[in-house]
C-alpha cells in the first residue's frame, strides 16, 4: 500500500468513523434526554445493578476471537466459520447459565424483582453472539458507511420503543427492552451488510491458530470487565439503587462523548495498523496522526462537557432531580479524554501479537485500582472514584513503554502531539469561564459557555497552524468539491 493511498484510507476513515459516531451520539443524546425526563434515578439504578453480569458475559462470548479475526491477515471462510460456531454455542450456554443465577443476583442486592428482569436483559447475550463474526468482517474490511448505518439503524428503533414503553409507564421494563432490541437489531442488520456468511461445514480448528492470542483476551477481558463494573456492585449492595442511577448516567454521558472518539479511530486504527506492521516508521507516522487527530477532537469535547456539566444536567433533566449526576459526570470526563490514548497503545500491541503485554499490563492495573478501592472505600464513592481514575490515566505511561520497543515513538513525541491541545481546550475553558461567571440563567449561561468555548479554540488551533487542523480541513475541502 502506497504512503498515499495509506493517507487516504486513513482519512475517510476517520471521516466517516466521525460521521458514524457523531450521528450516533447525537441521537442518543436526544433519546437519552427524553428518557431522562420521563424515568427517574431508580429505574436507572436496578439496570445497572446488572451491568457487570452483561459485561462479563459478552467478554467470555467473544473470547477475543473477535479481535483475533480482525488481527489476522491471511483469513479464509473457515475462520469465520469456527468462531460463529464457538461463539453461538457459548451464547447459548451463558444464557442458561445467568437464567439459572438469577435468584441468586437478586438477593445478592435484596430485590426480588432482579430476577425476572435479569432473565429478560440476558437475552441479548444470545443475540449478540450471533453477529460476532459478521461484525469482525466489517471492521476489518474497513466498511466504515456499512457500519454507521447498522449502529444507527439499532439505536433509533431501539430508543424509539424505549421512549414509547417509558411513556406507557413500564419504567425500568423500557430500558431493559430498549437494551435487548439494540443488540437484535444490530445483530440483524450486521447479517444484512456482511456478505460473509456461516455454513454447517462445522470445524472448530481454526481457533487453535488464533487460541494464543485469543486466550489472553479472553482472560484480560473478564477481569477488566470486573475491575470497571465494580462500582455498580458496591453501590447497589451497600448504597440506594439511586446512587447506582446517578453513576450510571455520569458514566454513560461521558462515555458518548469517549465512544465518539474512541469509536472514530477503532474504525481504522487495527485495520491499518496492521496492514503496515512490517514497516515501523510508516506505523510510527500513521500512528501519530491518529494520536493528534484524537487529542484535536478528544479535549475540547470531553473537557468541554465537564465544563458545562450543571448546566448541561439541568436543562436536560428538566431540573434538579439529575444534579447529583454532575460530580460522575466530570470525573468519568477527565478519564475519557484520554481514553482514545489507551486505544492506541493497545491496538498497536494487537498488531504486533502482543496479547500477554495487553493481559499482563490490565490485571496489574486492574489490582492496582481494586486495591485503591479497597482502602478509600471507608472514605466514599467520590474519593473511590477520583483514585481509580488517577490509576487509569498514570496507567498510559505504562503502555507507553511497551508500545515504544515496538517503533520509533519516544514520550517526547507524544507529548508534541498531544499537550498543545489539552493547552488549547484549557485557555479556552478558561477564557469562557471568565466571561460567563456572572451570569445565571443556565440557558445563556449553557449557550455562551459552548460557543465560546469552541471559538477561542478553533482560532487559537488555526492560528497555530497544527498540520492536523489543516489536514482536517483540507480533506473536507475536498469532500465537498466532489
């Protein structure tokens, strides 16, 4: 692949991933608003009792075959094949599995009603193990158009009948259904897009060839899901379930943000990353552009929502009642900032085969924040939350001293490529901060804080002249000369 044409596959990417993620978020976002007014922290809060079940679940489905697939160069139908195969027969069984614990998850946090409400969430485990494969086709033959529209086409008829049963009174029954339906839907639609299709030709050899990559995955993804879902088992055992409610949605409103970024250079960075992994000073390259293409979008958006976070709660909650939200909501802001930095670092390690770095360095982390939750329990969720955080972020360093033995990338470069920008979001915030200070009504406030937010560092980036800005803009050019 030539260095231009490994530019441009590289820049629609890109581009289409932001088209894909962003119309994703934004319908969320309004789906997620209209929710919010009709349920209330409860109806959030036993759903999310349940989240670390699901996580755990999804993790042993897939069993890092996924990645293993879109990792792997040299890939026949019978790859495919045996994955769906493995993955539909695990499904099958974690479902049976969950349907028999689920008394026993419902008196782990005293509420009867977990258990019917457990079995029904569960059954987008089935669901979601039917699509694997077909979704690690689309990934990895970079069909970015294909797979913006099989997420978006998901979430509007699932948020869509979620709306519909929370206004028929069905409260946390309609995010339960709303749940199930994303992953059938998409399940559905990724089997529409994917020309690959699995046969009864049943041979489950393949997996021994990706088993040593895979098994690694596997066992990191189990604990990584444990050590980020420990919160919603703390707080549902030991606080009320509106606590859970207003971690849950902290969490996920900054995750919107995180996913778009993070979901924007998925899209392309394994893909291409791996296509050039014989070739470390084209990776290094391609691996920088992506890195300050994440830090441009990344901090004003994740900082920037942290900014207006109690403005942003009011008017979309419709009051007070989401307030408490506010302080999750910039702490979960601060570390998806960085997120997209620790997508990076792994899927470069992915490319080089290097799943026992991945396992080695996320359960020594992983101990690591348990341990710090274990000794600032007594003191409360917030300080809890704040170290384990910390631990994340210091955590970057840590993958970057591995990624660094693999190419030509040294902490300096990192540095150049990403402080001028968090340096940009900060002047900004600050600038807007300043002017607004004395003003109250939240709209004004909630309005002027955004735009000049956005202004200040759109013309501080311009006039920086950062080749990212520029070739930003230039492709867009482009894209509408066509």
């Amino acid at each position: 692949m030539s260095e231009e044409t490994l530019k441009n596959k590289t820049a629609r990417g890109l581009f289409w991933g932001g088209i894909s993620n962003g119309s994703q978020q934004i319908i969320q976002l309004i789906f997620g608003i209209i929710m919010l007014r009709i349920l209330g922290p409860k109806d959030y809060g036993i759903v999310g009792m349940l989240s670390i079940f699901t996580m755990i679940a999804m993790s042993i489905q897939d069993s890092g075959f996924t990645t293993a697939l879109i990792n792997k160069k040299n890939i026949q139908h019978n790859d495919y094949n045996a994955v769906f195969w493995f993955n539909l027969i695990i499904s099958i069984a974690l479902y049976l599995c969950l349907w028999g614990i689920a008394p026993i998850i419902a008196d782990y946090f005293e509420l009867p009603i977990l258990t019917s409400i457990s079995r029904v969430l569960f059954i987008s485990i089935l669901f979601g193990g039917i699509g694997l494969p077909q979704y690690a086709f689309i990934v990895k033959n970079l069909m970015v158009k294909e797979k913006a529209q099989i997420e978006i086409s998901a979430i509007l008829f699932s948020g869509i009948i979620g709306i519909l049963l929370a206004i028929g009174g069905y409260a946390y029954w309609a995010i339960v259904i709303q749940n199930v339906l994303y992953v059938a839907i998409a399940m559905t639609a990724r089997w529409y897009y994917s020309p690959w299709k699995p046969t009864f030709n049943i041979d489950f050899s393949p997996l021994k060839e990706m088993f040593s990559f895979s098994i690694k995955l596997f066992l990191t993804g189990i604990f990584s899901k444990i050590v980020e879902n420990i919160f919603s088992v703390l707080l549902g055992k030991y606080y009320k379930e509106e606590m859970v409610g207003y971690y849950s949605q902290g969490n996920k409103w900054s995750t919107m943000g995180g996913s778009f970024i993070a979901g924007m250079i998925g899209n392309v960075a394994m893909p291409i990353l791996t296509q050039i992994s014989d070739d470390k000073t084209r990776q290094s390259n391609a691996f920088r552009k992506m890195l300050r293409f994440g830090a441009f979008v990344s901090f004003p958006l994740l900082l920037g929502l942290a900014f207006v976070g109690k403005e942003f709660l009011i008017i979309i909650g419709g009051g007070d009642k989401w307030l408490s939200v506010t302080p999750f909501l910039q702490l979960f802001c601060i570390w998806n900032s960085t997120l997209y930095i620790h997508t990076l670092y792994t899927n470069l390690l992915f490319t080089h085969k290097k799943s026992g770095i991945f396992m080695m360095g996320t359960i020594i982390i992983g101990i690591l924040q348990l341990a710090a939750i274990a000794i600032t329990f007594k003191f409360g969720i917030f300080q809890m939350l704040a170290t384990y955080i910390i631990i994340n972020i210091l955590s970057l360093g840590f993958w970057h001293y591995f990624t660094s033995k693999l190419l030509y990338l040294k902490i300096w470069h990192v540095i150049i490529d990403v402080a001028p920008f968090l340096l940009f979001t900060l002047i900004s915030i600050s600038t807007a901060w300043f002017i607004t200070k004395e003003i109250n009504n939240i709209y004004i406030c909630l309005l002027l804080k955004t735009l000049i937010t956005a202004l200040v560092y759109i013309v501080i980036a311009w006039c920086s002249k950062s080749i990212i800005v520029q070739e930003c803009f230039n492709f867009l050019i482009q894209k509408k000369q066509k």
